[in-house]
C-alpha cells in the first residue's frame, strides 16, 4: 500500500475543482491502494449527515 502525499492531495484537489489544504486534511498520510480510495474518503467526508432522521418529530 502507498500512503497519500500532499502531491497527490493536489491532484485530486484539482481533478474535483476542491482547495488543496481540504483534501489534505481528509487524506493526509492515509493508506491506499489507488487513487479511487482517496476520492472516496474525500467525498465520504463530505457528504451532510441526514440529520432530520434524528430529529423528526414522527418518533
């Protein structure tokens, strides 16, 4: 396994029109095996919570 450089925070950083220090701070230092894992993470970090699942008031 490879782990993540900050060269490769800026390419994905710029293949997904993201600031470079983002990226890092989600993948810096991670282990993987290709870049689809770190795109992954970035975009697993990303995403919102489905927060009205835990606030409805239908409980």
């Amino acid at each position: 396994m490879k782990k993540a450089t900050h060269a490769d925070a800026v390419l994905i950083a710029r293949s997904m029109n993201m600031k470079v220090d983002v990226v890092w701070d989600i993948i810096g230092g991670m282990n993987y095996a290709s870049y689809s894992e770190l795109v992954m993470a970035v975009l697993i970090c990303l995403k919102p919570l489905p927060l009205e699942r835990f606030t409805s008031s239908d409980q």
